[in-house]
C-alpha cells in the first residue's frame, strides 16, 4: 500500500506544464495540417476553375450559334417566290443606212430554271439594211415565216408575262428601249449593273459593264457565246438568271 501511494504521489506532483505540452504539440500539428489541406484544396480548386471557364465559354459559343441560326445559314427561296423572277434577253437587226440603227428581231423570256416561256421572231417595221446573221443568228426566212409576229403582238405577248414578275437580264436597258415597253426600276435585276461585276476601265475610278461572255467564265466556269457561233438568247438569257442567282442574297440586302 505504501508503495502504491508513493507512486501516485509521484505521478500527482509531476509539472502541470510537462502534462500540457503534448497536447499543445497535437493542436498544433493539427492547425499545421489543416492550413496545408486548405492551400492544397485551394489550388486544386484554381486549377479546376480554369478549364471549367474555358468550357463555359465554348457552351456560350453554342448556345450563341444556336439562337441566331439565320445567320448561319439563310433558308433557301420558295418555290413560290421564284416563279416571281424572269429572264430577258433580245436579239436585234440593223435597220438604216448601213444597218447602224437597232430593231428588235427576236425575244426569248426565260424562267428561275432556264426553262422557256418565250421565244420569238418580231418583224421590224422598218426595212432590214444587216441582219447581223453573224451574231444574232437571224436570217431573212426566220423573220418571214408565219410564226414570227409584229412588234404590236410581240409586247402584249412580253408585258403578260411579264406584269407583276421580277426582271433579270443583262444589259436591260437597250432590250426594253427595243421593246418600247417600260418596267419598274424596284422590279428589275440587271447584271451588267450590279456594282461587284462591273470594272474601272480607266483612271476616273468610274465603274462599266462587262461582258456576260466574260461574267460567265470567271463566275460561272460557262463558255457561251463563242467566236464563229450565233448568240443564243435562250443561254444569254438562262446565264443572267445564274449571275443572279449567285449574289442573290447579297443583292436583297
């Protein structure tokens, strides 16, 4: 009994502060830990963040294409919108004194596909001086068969066709003065005069037509009008409707 007691004697008088010092050594361990875990949970979680906001990004991006799809890709024309548009193209004879005066001598009227809805000879009123055979592949008996018709009839023929329709052509202007027939300016497309597919000729920085022959190979990759072949207004008429069709929507804009 003598011997227990003295040791828990012993044990009792034993420093308070040799008892606390292990324990302030743990908390302190413990803080030390802590701080390391929340530094490393800190830079995992930075290092996390960054490619989550790259992601975020790429997720705008697509909602962004997905709510403004028009501007990605333009629906197509309707059907019933392209009934709307026709094709012009005419064919002249020399009239006068040495054939310098143009009279119409056939008209062709094409539609959105290069389908024909007129083609036809016109008998000028005055007399045949040069029927540019060569170029407008006229000759005397087109103009002298039953089916060609007098410039009266040949108008009625193209301003029913023509009433309420969008007029693509090229160089339009010498085929309705030809016609004698007026359209309406907002109701017109003339490829020789659209901005883009005419050139500077010379150093006034003054635009001028250009050639459908020459639109066609470069826009196109077509060869119409070839040297010792007759134009075809059916063709001429069918490639201004493709240069049409090509820049369309820029055009409307």
């Amino acid at each position: 009994m003598m011997l227990e007691t003295s040791q828990e004697l012993l044990v009792d008088s034993t420093p308070a502060t040799m008892q606390t010092v292990p324990a302030e050594a743990k908390k302190r361990r413990r803080n030390k830990k802590k701080a390391v875990a929340v530094v490393s949970d800190s830079s995992s979680m930075s290092s996390t963040e960054k490619p989550k906001r790259k992601k975020a990004g790429k997720k705008s991006s697509q909602n962004k294409s997905k709510r403004h799809p028009k501007q990605a890709q333009e629906p197509e024309i309707s059907e019933e919108e392209k009934t709307r548009f026709v094709a012009l193209d005419c064919e002249m004879v020399g009239v006068g004194f040495d054939g310098l005066k143009s009279a119409l001598a056939r008209v062709c009227l094409v539609d959105w596909y290069g389908s024909v809805l007129l083609d036809v000879y016109v008998r000028p009123e005055e007399q045949i001086t040069d029927y540019r055979t060569f170029v407008s592949g006229i000759t005397p008996e087109n103009l002298a068969s039953e089916d060609a018709v007098s410039i009266v009839q040949c108008r009625k023929m193209v301003g029913q066709l023509l009433h309420g329709k969008i007029l693509v052509g090229h160089g339009l202007k010498s085929d309705i003065r030809a016609l004698g027939m007026t359209h309406p300016w907002y109701d017109t497309r003339d490829t020789g005069k659209y901005e883009p597919f005419m050139k500077v000729r010379f150093d006034d920085g003054v635009l001028w037509p250009r050639k459908l022959k020459d639109l066609a190979k470069e826009k196109l990759h077509l060869d119409i009008q070839q040297p010792g072949v007759s134009h075809s207004p059916q063709e001429d008429a069918h490639t201004a409707m493709e240069l049409y069709k090509l820049v369309r929507r820029k055009w409307e804009k």
